[in-house]
C-alpha cells in the first residue's frame, strides 16, 4: 500500500448498512477508583460542555486532560470518545483519538467508537486500517460485531461515485496504475536551493551526533472528501492549504540553523498517472502508524516528529503542534495558538518562540546570521511560494497549479532590504520564477537588496 493511502476519505454516505454509522455508540465509563480522581472530574466538566453545546469549550478541556498525559489511558479514550459520540461530533472524535490509538495499550471499546466515527464520515480505508488492527486481537467476543462493520465498509467501498481502492487495476492513468499518495521530502531551507555553490558559507555544518526531526504537513481537519476526486485537488490560493505547508517549512529551516538538529519537512502529494502529480490535504491528523512510516522511509531514522493541524472559521485561526518522541511513539508536547489577521505576527511569533524553547534550540554558527523573521505571516507566504516554484522547477507539479507568484514577489520584494535572509529568499524565488516560466516579461522586479558580502554573490550566481 503506497505510503499515507491511510489518509484516503471517500464521501459521506449514512446509508451504508452491518454496525449503525450515524454516530458513535456511547461507551460505559470506566473511570473510578482512587488514580483518576484528578481526571475524572474533568472529563465530567467536559461532557457537561458538550451538553450546553458548547464544542469549542469542552475540546479545550480535552486537550487539556490529553497534554497531561492521561492519552496513554484506556479509560480515558474510551470515555472521551464516547461522549463526543453521543453528541455527534465525530471529526472531533478523529481528530483527537487516531494520533493516539493503540490497540494493544487502549484495547477494543476505543477502537469501536474510532472505527464508527471513520464509517460516519465515510473514510472506508481509515475504517479498514483500524478494523484490521481489532480483529488482529483476536477477541471472539467481538467476532460477529467485527464482520458487520466489514460488511459496513464493503458497501462503502462499492459506492459508485466512490474512487478505486489504492493499488485496484485501472484506479490510474493506464492498465495496472494506481493513485498514491506519497511525500515529498526537503533537506534544507527551501530558499537555499539554487544556491548549492555556496552552501558552506550560507548553510551551518552538520556534524556529530545530531537529533533528526521531522515537520509534518499539517491536517486541515473537516476536509473529509475523497481526495482523489479532481474536485479535491488543493486551490492554489487557499490560503490555509498553503499554511498547512508553510508552518512546517518555517520551523525546520529554523531548526536546519541549529548545531543540535538535523530537519526535514514531510510534504504530501497525490500522484495520479506516470508524470501527473498535485498537492493533498490531508483531513485528519497524523496516526501513529502514519508516523512509524515516516520513520521507516526516512534515510538514519527520526528521533522527533512535530505533526498537528490547523482550523479557521470567520477569520479566527487556530494552529496546534504535537511533538512526538520516536523511541517511545509518545507525545511530548502539544502547543497551540490563536489569532486573527491582525494579531497572526504576535501569535505565530509565540508559537514559534515556544516550540524552540521546549526543544532548546540554539543558533548555529555561520557565515549568514540566522534571526527569526519579525513578519512571520508573510514570511510564511514566501515560504510557500518558494515551495511551489520548487516543485515545478523539479517537473512534480505544472506551473499552472500553482497561485500567480507576481504579488508573493512583490511582497518579497518589498522586505528585501531589511536582511540577508529576506534578501536571499527574494532572489532564489524570482529566479525560480523565471526559470519554470511563472513570470510575464515585465514582471520580474528590481528591488533594493540589503548590503552584504553574501547577498551580492548570490545575486551574481543567480545572474541578478
């Protein structure tokens, strides 16, 4: 199975038949006794949020309980997802509840209320991973139960205006192709590429032994199509898909300019036929068997992986990281922050400064001075520009998916001066530009560089 096929959904449908799919069946709560007196009462505060319909305060109080800890708890997951169940939220059960599942540590009851959830939403090869994981326990009990729920998926995969399962004959552009959702993978800050020649004064040396992380593209929770459909395929201008891959790319060109961190950002990518290739989104978080292939692909292995996900309603946004140890498959730390547009630098700004913190970032030395960008929101604009340029440089994507870059380069343009770094990302993204052919004749401005030594050579090997 191509690598994360898991996160393929296919359309909502609530007439497929076997186990109920409208919602998820409330689950006793086990919570008692004497150890989870300090949780309990705060999962009761929560059900009683959900039941003056109030989502975003009891998802608050969740995450809560979950950044505690208390994830690696049976009682706690079974308890959580059920009550989100009984009150219909079932991308929130998703959400919360898949990074974190494992069979053997939560058991069945959770895996249950996760595998109706999938169903509800219609994400037939979710259901199918975790239903795979629930016979695998090899509980007679559940037996008959278990044989519903396929007979449920076996419908749902039958829907007509349902995809081909990944790796089904004719699912692609010719006999035997399939559609596959894989990464792309980036090493280095992604400005720096065109720049190779002068990678040793601008790049800091990575010697020793040094923790290798991973940013992954972020989820876009709710966004549950099948995104195999052409209609799925990510808008060049949405604003939060470009976010989605931005933030990433941000935080490890950061880390790349540290002497403790090797950094790479996880990028996903729907290859449709031989040479036809766009960007995904992904609509729900990564799992941990989402994260176990991350590793296995990886060439040295990974010792953190930051995930999470985004949201945005009415302008409001909402950015949440998750920091997961490798060793241990176990959570670390979850951040978040808040913010609208007018208040995005500041947030962004915080965010950024307290993923460093916990994972005690220092600068490394080099011939460019890092320093973290005082515009982060528009810094994030050009990262993703620069991605997508990228891509087209390498012939992954065609120039006509990608956003017109003119007003990127012109923003770009307009921070030039202020350093290296934004006069650095200026210069590789209009050369890219003009390479892959984004750029009319007229286009590509003249702007004021900021006066350096390293500005000046790159501009003479990019030929200004």
């Amino acid at each position: 199975m191509g690598f994360f096929d898991r996160f393929a959904a296919r359309k909502p449908d609530s007439s497929a038949s076997g186990e109920p799919t409208a919602g998820v069946a409330p689950v006793p709560n086990p919570l008692s006794g004497p150890t989870s007196s300090g949780v309990k009462p705060r999962l009761a505060a929560a059900r009683e949020r959900l039941e003056a319909k109030d989502l975003p305060g009891a998802m608050a109080i969740y995450e809560e309980i979950l950044a505690g800890g208390a994830g690696d708890r049976a009682d706690v997951l079974v308890a959580l997802s059920g009550d989100l169940g009984v009150h219909g939220h079932l991308a929130e059960i998703i959400e919360l509840v898949a990074p974190r599942y494992a069979a053997d540590r939560h058991g069945p009851a959770t895996g249950l209320n996760l595998l109706q959830a999938y169903l509800a939403v219609g994400n037939a090869d979710a259901a199918q991973h975790v239903l795979d994981i629930l016979f695998a326990l090899n509980r007679p009990e559940l037996e008959d139960r278990l044989h519903g729920f396929s007979n449920a998926i076996a419908e749902l995969l039958a829907m007509p205006d349902a995809a081909p399962a990944p790796g089904a004959p004719g699912a692609g552009g010719g006999p035997g192709e399939a559609p596959r959702i894989g990464l792309v993978s980036i090493s280095k800050p992604i400005w720096s590429y065109g720049l190779e020649a002068m990678a040793a004064q601008l790049l800091p040396p990575k010697e020793g032994r040094l923790r290798r992380i991973a940013f992954a593209q972020l989820a876009l929770p709710g966004r549950l199509a099948n995104p195999f459909a052409p209609e799925a395929a990510p808008k060049p201008d949405d604003e939060l898909g470009c976010l989605a891959r931005a933030l990433p790319l941000w935080f490890a060109e950061t880390f790349y300019f540290s002497p403790s961190y090797l950094p790479s950002v996880a990028v996903g990518l729907l290859t449709t036929a031989p040479g036809e290739s766009r960007l995904v989104d992904f609509g729900t978080e990564w799992s941990q068997d989402n994260l176990r292939q991350l590793v296995d692909t990886t060439e040295g292995g990974l010792d953190y992986i930051v995930s999470g996900a985004l949201r945005a309603a009415a302008g409001d946004y909402e950015a949440r990281l998750r920091v997961w140890e490798v060793k241990t498959f176990r959570e670390r730390k979850t951040f978040s922050a808040r913010w609208t547009p007018a208040t995005a630098e500041a947030a962004l700004g915080g965010l950024h400064a307290e993923v460093r913190a916990f994972m005690e970032w220092s600068p490394a030395s080099a011939a460019l001075a890092y320093s973290i960008p005082a515009q982060p929101r528009a810094w994030l604009d050009t990262l993703g520009a620069s991605l997508g340029l990228f891509l087209a440089e390498k012939k992954i994507l065609k120039v006509a998916q990608l956003a017109p870059v003119a007003a990127d380069l012109r923003k770009a343009g307009d921070r030039a001066a202020g350093g290296e770094l934004a006069s650095l990302a200026f210069l590789t993204l209009r050369d890219r530009a003009r390479r892959v052919g984004a750029l009319a004749e007229g286009e590509a401005p003249d702007v004021m560089l900021a006066r350096s030594a390293l500005v000046t050579q790159a501009a003479g090997v990019l030929g200004r």
